[in-house]
C-alpha cells in the first residue's frame, strides 16, 4: 500500500535551487541583489548630512600628529574616550581632516555566511569605515563622538566591535545601515553626524569664532593704540601738556590728551569706533601709567637710534647743569660725533637729575648714562663745559676726572662762553661802556615796569624819546615814576649815551657774526678758531677806519634828535681826545685783549698741531674726524635747558624727573623721534 504525501506538497527539483546566471554577468559580483537605486527604500535618498563626508584616498594605516602617532585602521585604532583629555580635540581634528577609511580592494574577504562587502556601499554611506584587521564595518562619526559605552546591546556594533553581518545590507527598510542611522534627526548617529560637520566647519567652531573675534578685538587695540602714540607725540613734539585739572566724563575741558583723540575721532569714523567710550574699560590706553610708559617708550627709540648713527665713532660729550622749575638740579647731557656720511651731528641724548653739581657726582651720572647706551668711555675724544670751576678745574674738576678714565678725552672751553666772558670784562675795563650798560639796563626797567608804556614804546618806536617827554608829564604816573623817567630821559638825550650806543653797535655787528658761528652745530674747532681770528681782524679795521664814519653817524642822529653836541674842536682839544682815544679806541682795544686771552695758546697749540700733522699723517680722514669731532661751544646743552623751561613750568612743577627726562629726549630729539613708526 502506498503511502500518500501528507502535509507536503510537490517535491522540488533540485535546478530550482540555483538561479541562472547571465551570460554577460560578472562572476566577481555579489551573489545577492544589490540595493536598487530606484527604490523608495533607498539609503542613499534617506541620508542628509552624511553625503559631506568625504572619503579618503589614502590607505596608510597609521600617521603622526606631533607627538602622538594615530592608527587609522578602525580595527585598531584607540577609542576616543580612552584617550587623555587633551588628546581628545587633537585626535578628533585629525580624524575628521583624513576622512572615512575605506579601502579599495578587488576581492574583499568573505564572511562564514559566503557574504562579504561591497565598495558601492561606501559610495551610498559615506561615514562607512572598513577594517583591513578584522574585515568589520565600522561607523566614523559615531566612533568620535559617542561616549563610553553604556552597556546596551549593539550600541558599541559600530564603534567598538564592528559590523559583518552583510546579509542584513539589502534588507530593504531594515537594512542594517538604514537602522543604524535611525530615522529620528536626534537619533544617536544623526547627532555624531552633526557635530562632525561642526567641528569640520572651521569657521563656525567655537575656537575659530573666538579667534575670528579675537583678531577683530587685535585689530581695534592696534588702532586705538596708534590713536594714543600719534597723539602723545604730537603733543610732546608741541612742548604741550597731556593730563588736565579735571578729566572726568562730565568735564568741560579733560586735558590736550583727551581732547586731542576726541578731534580725531571727530573726524575719522574708523578712531571714533575704537576710542573713548568705545573702546573696552580695562584697554582704552588713556591712563596717565600708558601715557608714562609709551613716551618712555619714544626716548627709548630716539636713544637707539641716536647710538646706531653713532655706529664705532669716536665721540665728544659737551655738559652743563641748571635748576628747573622745582629747583632740582639737572645735568644735560649731548654727544657730538661724525656720522658715517661724514657730517657733524650732535645729539641730546638724556638729561640726568644729581642731588649735587660737585664734579664727582656728574663725572659718576655721565658714566651711568654712558654705560646703559652701550657707550664705552674710552671712545671720547673730547669734552666741553662751561668755565665753572667744579667743570674746568685741573685736579679734581670735571675734566680731570674724565682724563683719569680716558686720557684721550682733550678738554675745551665752550667758545660761545668763552666770547660773552670776553665782551663783559672789556666793556667792564672801560668805565664809560660799563656806565652805558648800566644806564641801559635803568632804561629798560623803566619803560617795561608799565604794560602801557611798554605798548607805546613797542608801537612808536620812531619816537622814543618823545614818549619819555610825555611820560615825565603825564600825572597819572607816580612822582616817584616820573623821577624814574625823568633820569631815564636825561641819559637818553646826552650825547655820551649816543656816542657808545652806535660805537656798540658796531663792535657787536662784528662780534655777533661770530657768535652766531660758535652757535652753530656744524661748526667744527678749526673753523671757529679762524672765525675768531677774522673777527679779531675786523675790530682792528673799525679801529683804524671807523672813526670818522661813526662821528658822522653819531651827529647825524643827535641832530635829528635835537640832542646837544660838545665842541669838538675846542683848543684844548680835550673833548676830541676824551672820544677817541679814552673811549673808541680803548673799548676797541680791550676786546681785542680780551679775545686773545680766551682764546689764547692752549688753542693756537691744537690749530698749529692738527695743520702739521695733516701734512703727514696717512690717515687724513680719521685725523679730520677726529678735529671736527672737537666740541666748540655747549649751545646744545643751553638751548636743551631753554627746551626744559618751554616743558616744565609753573603750571607743571609738579613733573616727576623720569617724565621729564623722557619728555626732553623726545621733544629734543624730534627729527628722530618722527622716524619711529607707530
């Protein structure tokens, strides 16, 4: 009896089993279908962010970072989270600049099941990653910034153990990759997959963003900062003062400084942006500690470039001391040198405050400021001062002592001192020139102890004396006044007076040219020395031709003036002799004595030593620097005493000496100080 087939149905053949395969199929080809590109269910129609994320080409499985070499073999590669924290960020940046690592390979290796991957799959899912170690997929984005594991099944497939289960790829809505991307935006991949792309995007990070904004607040500092500088040394260029009485936010005036950026701003939409009320509280470079500092700063400049023009010259240092405003003792100091151009320079390099002018306190105040400009002692070649006696003196003055340090260092007199000493003891040894600059000195303090008649005089100067006239008149002045003027009026109109007046004049016309001379910055110790000798030479020309001019002159203006002129010919001929020999020709003669006395051998010696040595030294050049570089007068010194008065006066006496000091370098030093960029 045969037995039916119960529950089964029609036994299949065993060709139903396989699938026929195309005659133009690849055999290297997956056996199962491959994800339909039209389908609905389609990965790559359901991915957003995950298509920016690109691939790397490379396949070398490790690189070096600094000092940290990084695996990029998913399956060997360290996790994230075991890193050290500030290996963290570097690891992530690195990952993500190298991209997904998918290697291509013509055969990828089966799994148990006979199923292996495909590289289309990491053309549909551009986070995939492949192990070349354990043949596993892996997920980029959710390996860098997934925490620790919590535990729960497949949470670490991605990450930590990798997926092979290739069977479920092409499981249409349940494809393995589909469900690991989940459908949520928040899911756990999506969320890896944004901060991918933000920490990608450089220019939306948080530390680009605050670099981005840091280089802005870099460039309002740098500007706000320029606004301060520009105007601080426009200031100090003007010899003005910065602060004010009263700087607060609601007063009418806060000081040049202040003011000063307010025009500015006025004026320059990019300053007004940056400044004042702008600008942050701790960095709007306006306190008075920023204003010090900065002009330290400039003298500082001034200084090295002061030091640079000096180069490997020889120089010469020229000192005088004042007092300022607060009665301080100050010691400028200035430097003459010869450039590498060849041209005499000197140069006011600082100004010193000593608690006393004895020599040894200058002498150890101008080592000092030697040595901090990297200024070497033995390199000075000469030294001028003044004719006191702390600075001239032979065993302990100033210039023995510079001697002891450097015996190269030749001592000279100022020249321009040396010629007002001369005119005073002349006019001194002539009593009727000593009364003339007496009764003149009477005469000014007449006519300047009134504002008003001080205008006058300044507005008719034509007619001086017929203004003494009608101010000995006028009753609104004092009679102790008008006694005053009319003394001054009785000087005034006697011919003695009008006498010495034009023979001054003309002395002085003579003497003046060669006071401008001695002045002069570029004037080198040759050519003063044969300055003086012109002008000696000229005194003596007024003193043989000039007698009969002068009379002439001298009549001429008594008798416009309506001024009595004495009997010159009378027949004792006294009145002719007082004039011309007690009085031209004495005065006369008394410069001419006085002029070789100051400038009398210890100078011919060195003009007679450098004309005979330029005849036979080889070294012409050095020779000529070395004469030229010889001071000739300490002008240089006066007028940077004359710059301290403009800077600290009596509204201003309460300057600290550093302020000051700085202050001088840079308002002297201006030429320089205009050089140095902001």
């Amino acid at each position: 009896m045969k037995r039916k087939n119960q529950g089964f149905g029609k036994t299949p053949s065993i060709s139903c089993w396989y699938k026929p395969v195309p005659e133009n199929a690849n055999p290297s080809e997956e056996e199962h279908p491959s994800v339909d590109d039209n389908s609905t269910d389609n990965p790559i129609d359901m991915q957003t962010d995950d298509q920016n994320i690109v691939a790397s080409v490379e396949v070398s499985e490790q690189a070096r970072v600094g000092s940290t070499t990084y695996e990029r073999d998913p399956g060997k590669r360290q996790q994230i989270w075991e890193l050290p924290l500030d290996k963290q960020e570097e690891a992530r940046r690195f990952y993500i600049s190298e991209g997904p690592f998918q290697p291509y390979m013509a055969n990828y290796p089966h799994n148990e099941h006979r199923r292996r991957v495909q590289y289309s799959y990491f053309t549909n899912f551009s986070w995939l990653e492949y192990s070349l170690v354990k043949h596993h997929a892996y997920c980029l984005p959710c390996f860098l910034f997934t925490r620790k594991p919590n535990g729960r099944c497949g949470s670490d497939t991605f990450t930590i153990d990798g997926f092979l289960n290739w069977k479920k790829v092409n499981a249409g809505k349940n494809c393995a990759f589909l469900t690991h991307m989940g459908k949520d935006s928040n899911s756990a991949h999506n969320f890896s997959v944004r901060s991918f792309h933000s920490l990608k995007n450089s220019m939306t990070h948080i530390d680009k963003a605050i670099v981005q904004a840091s280089a802005k607040m870099i460039g309002n500092a740098r500007q706000r900062l320029k606004v301060t500088i520009d105007s601080i040394r426009w200031l100090t260029f003007q010899a003005c003062a910065f602060r004010g009485h009263d700087e607060s936010p609601g007063s009418i005036n806060q000081g040049n400084f202040l003011e000063l950026i307010k025009l500015l701003a006025l004026y320059n939409k990019e300053v007004n942006e940056v400044v004042l009320q702008n600008a942050p509280r701790n960095a709007k470079y306006t306190s008075g500690e920023v204003q010090q500092e900065i002009l330290q700063l400039l003298s500082r400049r001034v200084q090295k470039n002061i030091i640079e023009e000096i180069g490997t010259s020889k120089f010469c240092i020229m000192v005088d001391e004042a007092r300022n405003e607060s009665k301080k003792e100050q010691m400028a100091l200035v430097i003459r040198f010869v450039n590498k151009e060849g041209f005499i320079k000197e140069r006011f390099l600082d100004v010193i405050h000593v608690k006393d002018i004895v020599a040894s306190t200058l002498k150890d105040a101008i080592c000092a400021v030697l040595v901090d400009n990297n200024l070497n002692v033995q390199d000075i070649r000469g030294q001028g001062y003044d004719g006191a006696s702390n600075m001239r003196g032979e065993w302990n003055g100033l210039k023995a002592l510079i001697l002891n340090e450097c015996p190269y260092a030749y001592y000279v007199h100022c020249m321009a001192h040396q010629l007002q000493l001369a005119l005073v003891a002349a006019s001194r040894e002539v009593p009727d020139v000593h009364n003339f600059f007496q009764h003149a000195n009477f005469i000014i303090n007449v006519v300047s102890a009134s504002s008003k008649h001080n205008d006058e005089l300044l507005a008719k100067q034509a007619i001086e004396i017929a203004l003494l006239r009608s101010i000995a008149t006028d009753r609104s002045v004092s009679q102790y006044s008008r006694g005053d003027v009319a003394g001054a009026l009785k000087i005034v109109i006697s011919f003695d007076f009008v006498f010495i007046l034009h023979l001054m004049e003309k002395i002085m016309k003579i003497t003046d040219v060669l006071c401008q001379i001695l002045q002069k910055k570029s004037v080198d110790i040759l050519n003063a020395l044969n300055s003086v000798s012109n002008t000696k030479a000229l005194i003596g020309k007024l003193r043989e031709d000039g007698w009969e001019p002068l009379m002439e002159e001298v009549k001429s203006f008594s008798l416009k003036h309506e001024i009595d002129i004495p009997d010159l010919n009378n027949n004792l001929g006294t009145t002719l002799h007082h004039y011309k020999v007690d009085v031209f020709n004495v005065a006369i003669d008394q410069q001419v004595v006085e002029l070789n006395n100051r400038f009398g051998v210890q100078s011919t010696e060195l003009l007679t030593l450098c004309a005979y040595i330029s005849n036979i030294c080889s070294l012409v050049e050095k020779l000529l620097r070395l004469v030229i570089t010889l001071p000739v007068s300490t002008a240089t010194t006066e007028r940077a005493f004359s710059a301290m008065k403009l800077i600290k006066t009596r509204l201003r006496n309460k300057m600290g000496d550093d302020f000051l000091r700085h202050y001088m370098i840079v308002y002297i030093g201006k030429e320089l100080a205009r050089k140095v960029t902001s």
